[in-house]
C-alpha cells in the first residue's frame, strides 16, 4: 500500500507548523508544492525513492529528498520534531483540520482566543467566531468548519 498521502499530509503540516511560527513564505511553499507532488504520484513514494528518482520531480530538492527518504524510514525526520516541539499541541490539531493554514490559525488565535479544537468548536456552536471581522479566506473555513462540525471530534492522530 503506497504512503503517498501519509507522506503528503506530513509535508503538508510541516508547511502550516511553518507557517504558523512565521517562517519565510518561500519555505512553506516549498514543503506545500513538495507534498502536492508526492500525492499526484502515480505510483507510491517508496518505489520512487527505490529507484532514486524523487529528485528528479518537481519541487524535489536535496533537503526534501533527505527528509521524505528519513521519514519514510523512520516515521519522524528533525524538522518534524522541531515544530512538534515548538507548536503547542492545541494548534498542531488546528493544523490538521481541512483547510486551516498557519496562517488561518494564527488568525484564530490572535482575534479570538482559539488555540484548540475544543475552544473552537465552543466557538463555532456560540457563533462568536462569524459575528468577528475575517477575511475572504478566512470566513471561508470558518463557514466549512461550521458545516462539517463532527470533523472537529477526531484531527487526525497520525502526526502525534
């Protein structure tokens, strides 16, 4: 069974960990595009590292490389870990809910408090969260989010 969208979702909460922290906009475009690649695989990320070819897609370099082969190998790679170490654990499973970017949750913890699951889905059933000024983006998820609510229960367990 092919770890593509493991590896995928991995790169991708990297870019948002990233995000989040303020890192350079360059960084987590990269991690973003390196992960839209390896889910468009056409065939799983193991065979591609076997063959010694994931540098030769795009948005592959050296250091993504490094880090998808370690991750692959050992489930972890150290600038996984650094952010698991960094982000509290409350934002992490912000980061793992459809469409929440470092950026969103930055948003939503700075303009109303919201640094868990739990703070917002209170928020979403009180609807404190749409009576506050968002942007387009932003008012975006919210409105997902408030539709899809049981998604809320369960973030993803796979990155703890």
């Amino acid at each position: 069974m092919s770890r593509n969208s493991e590896v995928a979702e991995v790169f991708r909460f990297l870019a948002n960990a990233l995000e989040w922290q303020g890192e350079n906009a360059f960084k987590v475009r990269a991690y973003r595009l390196a992960a839209e690649t390896i889910e468009g695989l056409n065939e799983p990320v193991e065979a591609v590292v076997a063959r010694n070819a994931l540098r030769d897609l795009p948005h592959i370099g050296e250091a993504i490389d490094k880090k998808v082969r370690q991750y692959l190998e050992e489930g972890t790679f150290p600038a996984l870990e650094r952010v698991k170490q960094q982000v509290p654990a409350g934002v992490q499973e912000l980061l793992q809910l459809p469409g929440v970017t470092g950026r969103i949750a930055r948003a939503l913890q700075e303009k109303a408090g919201i640094s868990d699951v739990q703070t917002l889905r209170l928020a979403l059933q009180d609807g404190s969260l749409q009576r506050l000024p968002w942007t387009p983006a932003v008012k975006e998820v919210i409105q997902r989010l408030s539709e899809g609510q049981p998604s809320l229960t369960a973030p993803h367990e796979r990155l703890s």
